[in-house]
C-alpha cells in the first residue's frame, strides 16, 4: 500500500521513537552487563589456594560493582574482633580523604550505626562541599547471621530510585562478598588451626623421639641411643692408632638407698650424680685435660644406677685409666640426699674397640663382665675386661641356674661346728653352715656359692629352709637322748634387709615348735655397720622375741664402742683372720687381748673363730676367751655323725 505524505510520521514522533529505541537498546546493553556481572560474581570466592586475603575479595567485589554503577569514590569497611570499623579497600585512584572524613562524622552522628541495621542501600548528603546531585550510598556487608563491614560510595546524578536495578545487583554482589569473607576468616582460622596442629605434631614428634633416645630421669642419652653411638662411632673410626673406649659404671649397693630412704630419694641421687658427671666430665678443662674434644665424649644413662661413657678417638688406655680414676673418685663420697648423708661408692668396667669386639654388643657385654669382675674384687675401682672375664662370667651365669634349681631338688644340706667351752668343757653351741652337694661337682665350698645366693637374693629362700632344717635336727638330737645346744645360724645382709623377716622367723619357730632362744642369729660386723638405725630397730625386735644376738667376724667392720653399746648382743666372735696368727704375731695378739678385754667389760660373751693348734688355744685360755670354735676341736660335720660326736666328745 502506497503512503500518502498526509500518512508520514511527524517529526516529533520520530524523535520520540529515536530515544525509545536508544533507552531499549542501553536497557538492554545494561542487562547484558548486570548478566554478565551476576555471573562473574564466583571471581569473588577465589579457590581454596588463591584469592582468600580480605584485599583480595574486596577487589574482585569492586570490579563486579564498577561495572554496574559508576562510583566516583568508593570505601569497604571490615569491622574487626574488637568490633571497630576500619577502611581495608579504596576505589583504585581515588585517594581524596573527604569520603573518610565524612564516614567518620556519619559516625559520630550515629547514621553508620543506624544503615548497619537496614539490609538495603542507604542515600545520604555526600556533604556541603559536594555537588547537590552528589550521594553517599551505604550498604551494610553482612550474611544472614554476621555483619562483616560496611560499603561506602560516592555517586553523581543518580538517584536511590533511578539506580533502582543497579542497586538490587549491588545488594547482590555485597552480600555474597559477606559471604566470601565468611569463607575467607574461616579457611583463615582453618589455617591456623593447621599451623598450630603441625607445631604441635612436630613438637611432640619430637619429643618422643628425645624420650626414645634419652633417658627421662636425668635427661642423658639412654641405651638405644648409646647403641647408636657407639655402632656409627666404630664404622667410621680413624686412624688405627686412635680407639674407642667403652666404659660401663655401676654405683654398689645402691639397692640400700632406695630400701632405706625410698625411690624417690634414689631417683634424687640418681639425677645430681648425672648433673655433676655432665658439669665435670663435658666441661673443657677435663676435656683438654685428657685431650679429648667435646664431641669425643658420650655420656649415658643405660638404665636404674648403670651409666655409660663411650670416649671416642682415645690414644693410649693410660688415658682411659685416668679418665675413669677420676670418675671413681668423683662418686665416691657423701652425698647429701632429702637431709641424709650417704655414702657411695662404683665400679667400673673397660673394654676397648677394636681389641675387645667389632661390634657395639659385644663390647658393652665384655664392659659388663669387667665391671662385674671389679665388684667381685671389692668393688670401689675398675677393671679392663680380659678374655678371661668371659669364661668367669659364663661359669658364673651357669653356677646361677643350677643355684636357682638345687634349692628345689634339695641339694643343700646343713653342716655343724661345735662350740666349746673352755670353762666346763661342754659343747656350748653349734653352727649351722650349709653346704651345696652339686650333682656333678660334688660338696661345693659356701664361699663359691653364697655371694651368688646373695646377689640374686635366693639367700632369701635358702635362709628359711636353713632355718627349718635346723629346728628338724634340734627334734632329732632330743629324740636321741641328747640335750641339744644352741643353735647358732648366719644372717645375711640382704636376709638383714627383709621387711618381713622377724614374722617369717617367728612363724617357722611356732611351726616346729622351738624356743627362740635356742636360736643364736649371727651377722658380720660389715653387714650392721651398713646401716646402724635400721640394724639397732631389727636387734630389738629379734631381741624381745628371745633370739640371742651374736657380732661375726668382729674386727673387721671398723664399729666404734658408741656404736657397739646400743646393740642389744650377747656374743662377739673374734675373726679368724685375728687369731689364725696368735700368739706369734704381735699385732693380731694385741688386736686380740683388745677385744676379750672389751668384751669382758661389756659383759659380753666371746667366741673366737678358726682355733687350729695348741698354742692357739693355750692363748685364748689364758686371755679368759669363753668359747673355742675350730678344727682343733672339729671341722663342720654333717648331722648324721653329730650324735656320735656328742658321745665321743670330751675336754679337758
């Protein structure tokens, strides 16, 4: 159809349709942009490696904004744990301080508080130094449960109700960055965590490995550690004129400590012995005094009162022997422990890489049986291990078992030596003395076996079976018509030491029906000087049950009268060391008269041990000596031939 001119669109229409199709097609471009700004917002969150620092986030939010509204200016706020407002992001370019000046007087007005509480965009004045048209936009930045900071931006021309649109986007983006930084503080704190759980997993990583490889008492290195040590320090040993000495150091009778004053008191000792070897030996001037490095010398706990040393790149074993001379002679005094003095002593034993193994076992066994070889020979000094020592240590190891086991298949029996006196002739006492009849070896010597019996503490067991064969035969020599004597039988150190002993003595006595005062108990001299209080409190006890008391081997334990007065004892045997010598030796006959003197004036009565020969006795007689016992009169005789002995027997 043909247009007429009185159909053509009049001017105006078609400016108006110019501007309509201009408004639809920046409409539509808007869209397309809060679209595509919509749908980069994920930019914000980042990933769970990069993008998570508050900056970051806030940045990526900015740009998603810019896009949609043009901000002269624009600020975000982070509020903080103590809930203050801090500006942590600024529009780029844009660094006029007005917009925080007047954010701080919104502030003070209390308008920033009030927008916090409304969930949209907040218009205010930019203030009066800005363009009319010109507005402050806020926007709290908040999840549904936390505020996390607030959005502040400055605009030109546009109103709250023109950028309608664009502010529901800016709504939009501000609330999923609240939520982004919600992500963010808590993979933060996730981090943290983190960092914290590694400190502490390593820290205790490590710690188990020092508790693996020292000793937690004193801190030193412990067995496994020293192990180590010495396996790594033999592989890469030097020169083959250097060595690497081991030396393994046990204190004596530190079981007593503990027994008397407690462990804790033992752990005590334990730890300042440590301190002063560390301060003494590790120091520089015994370092270079044996000339020695710092790095040469490993000192170690092995384990209760056992401590290692291993000194690497040793010249000469004179070096060694001083090295552990002065050891030895740094331990061995008083220590004061929990406001007691006790004295200690050690021992010592040496074995050297490579004359005395080519392995770390072997050399710490070959130590171990020098050390133990030193305490046989008094204890108190040290020993190189010899080849020897391992022949001695393996007899030993096998005369243990077979102890452990004679006891069970009755292989022990009990000897007697009678006592006589001099005075009526009569068989005063007999001492009982056990003997081991070893099912291969034959009659085996007590001096072979008993130390073992102590040290393993089967002394304990074989002590009460002693006890009860003795009360056997006292019934049989009644059942025989003969009177018996009294009974005298050895009580040893740790026997001594029992908690329990004066009950386990007593209830044997009521079983078989015996009177304790047909029992004499004898112990060493040695054996109560080691502990005088102990030893006085056990006296009494045994002594108000009506056990007689006897001091064996007097002479030998260096006991002061003071000590002697308050012992509740009847009898003082003379050691046989003492009168093996009389009357020829001047010293042992003074030594002698001393004690029968001392003894008579302490109206005590005395037994002189190991009478041999007439002069011997001719002497005692003459000194007012009570009671002889020795092979003058008869060595130890089985029970079998005891009666025969008591008929037979008479003196003068």
């Amino acid at each position: 159809m043909k247009m007429t001119k009185k159909d053509s669109p009049h001017p105006a229409e078609i400016d108006y349709l110019r501007e309509r199709v201009n408004y639809l097609e920046a409409a539509n471009q808007w869209h397309h942009y809060a679209m595509d700004v919509l749908a980069s917002m994920t930019s914000i969150f980042g990933d769970h490696r990069h993008n998570r620092d508050v900056e970051t986030i806030l940045k990526n939010a900015h740009d998603c904004i810019i896009r949609i509204l043009p901000f002269d200016d624009a600020g975000y706020y982070t509020v903080d744990d103590d809930s203050n407002f801090n500006i942590n992001y600024r529009q780029p370019g844009c660094t006029d301080p007005s917009l925080e000046t007047v954010v701080e007087q919104l502030i003070d007005q209390g308008t920033f508080a009030w927008a916090i509480n409304q969930n949209h965009p907040i218009c205010v004045s930019a203030g009066i130094d800005q363009p009319p048209d010109t507005h402050l936009i806020m926007h709290v930045i908040s999840t549904r449960t936390r505020v996390r900071g607030m959005f502040v931006g400055r605009i030109q021309g546009i109103t709250l109700k023109a950028g309608e649109a664009g502010l529901k986007i800016l709504s939009i983006v501000l609330f999923n960055t609240a939520y982004a930084l919600e992500s963010a503080a808590l993979y933060t704190l996730r981090e943290q965590q983190h960092q914290t759980l590694r400190k502490i997993t390593q820290r205790q990583s490590r710690e188990l490995v020092h508790q693996h490889s020292h000793d937690t008492l004193t801190g030193l290195p412990n067995r496994i550690l020293f192990n180590d040590r010495l396996s790594q320090l033999m592989q890469r040993r030097g020169t083959p004129e250097s060595h690497v000495a081991v030396i393994l150091m046990d204190l004596d009778h530190f079981k007593r400590v503990n027994d008397s004053l407690g462990h804790r008191a033992g752990d005590l000792l334990i730890r300042r012995l440590a301190n002063e070897m560390k301060s003494t030996f590790l120091s520089p001037e015994v370092i270079r005094r044996h000339h020695l490095e710092i790095t040469n010398v490993t000192l170690s706990r092995l384990g209760g009162d056992e401590f290692g040393i291993i000194l690497d790149n040793v010249a000469s074993l004179d070096l060694v022997a001083r090295f552990v001379q002065q050891l030895i002679e740094s331990i061995s005094r008083e220590h004061e422990v929990m406001d007691h003095q006790v004295f200690i002593t050690c021992s010592a034993g040496i074995s050297i890489h490579p004359f005395d193994g080519n392995d770390a076992d072997t050399l710490i066994k070959n130590a171990d049986a020098a050390m133990y070889e030193a305490k046989q020979r008094g204890r108190n000094l040290y020993q190189f291990y010899t080849q020897d020592l391992n022949s001695q240590t393996y007899r030993h190891l096998v005369l243990e078992n077979q102890l452990v086991k004679a006891l069970a298949r009755d292989e022990f029996d009990v000897y007697y030596q009678p006592q006589i006196s001099l005075r009526t002739g009569k068989i005063e006492a007999l001492e009982a003395l056990v003997r081991w009849h070893h099912p291969e070896k034959g009659l085996q010597n007590p001096a072979r076996f008993i130390p073992i019996a102590e040290d393993t503490g089967i002394i304990e067991g074989l002590g009460l079976w002693v006890l009860k064969r003795v009360c056997e035969d006292l019934h049989q020599l009644r059942n025989a018509g003969i009177e018996p004597p009294r009974m005298a039988i050895n009580l040893s150190a740790r026997q001594f030491r029992q908690a329990n002993l004066v009950e386990k003595y007593t209830a044997i006595l009521k079983e078989y029906d015996v009177s304790p005062c047909c029992i004499e108990l004898e112990l060493t001299e040695s054996t109560i000087m080691q502990d005088i209080h102990v030893a006085v409190d056990m006296f009494r006890q045994l002594h108000q049950l009506g056990f007689r008391l006897a001091v064996d081997d007097f002479g030998t334990g260096y006991s002061s009268l003071n000590n002697l007065k308050h012992f509740p004892i009847h009898t003082l045997k003379i050691d046989r060391s003492f009168v093996s010598d009389t009357p020829h030796d001047r010293d042992d006959t003074a030594i002698v008269t001393a004690i029968v003197a001392m003894a008579k004036g302490l109206d005590l009565e005395v037994v002189a041990e190991g009478v041999e020969n007439e002069e011997q006795l001719a002497f005692l007689k003459q000194l007012g000596c009570e009671l002889i016992q020795g092979y003058y009169f008869s060595e130890p005789l089985p029970f079998n031939t005891l009666c025969d002995y008591f008929e037979t027997f008479s003196y003068p």
